[in-house]
C-alpha cells in the first residue's frame, strides 16, 4: 500500500467512524456533501479526526477546499511533506 492509499483509506474510515456507518460508501472523489448524515457536526468531526490522525492542523481555507475525499487526501499529504 502507497502513502497515498494508506492517506485515502484512513479518511475513508474517519468518515465511517464519523458518520457512524460502517458500510458508508466512500469513493476517491465523493462529494463529503453528499455522504449521507453529512453535516456541519460530521464536518468537526472529521477534521479534528483527521488531525488527529495525522498529526497536523488544517486552516479554514483548507478545510472549505476540501470538497471531495481525494481533495482532503491531498491537502493531508501535501502537508506531511513540508
């Protein structure tokens, strides 16, 4: 598994954590407003999880370009490598 797989797995298992569904549906290039239960609670949520999980702090503006899955993935990769 690549880093970058390894980055979209585990933003894939924070959103079903999140959303408390296992079985959530959740491609590469998701919407997050599409997600069933997606919501200002389910955006917290998984930011600070996000965070969390790879040890870093996203800004607001980085946070509103998160609009799909694989946009979160690149954003946390992206800043692991600084």
């Amino acid at each position: 598994m690549t880093d970058a797989d390894g980055v979209l797995a585990a933003i894939r298992d924070i959103c079903r954590a999140e959303l408390d569904d296992p079985a959530l549906a959740v491609g590469e290039t998701t919407r997050f407003a599409d997600l069933r239960g997606w919501d200002s609670v389910a955006v917290a949520g998984v930011v600070m999880a996000a965070e969390e999980r790879f040890g870093l702090r996203l800004s607001s503006e980085e946070i509103e370009q998160a609009v799909r899955v694989d946009d979160l993935a690149r954003l946390v990769r992206a800043r692991r490598t600084r």
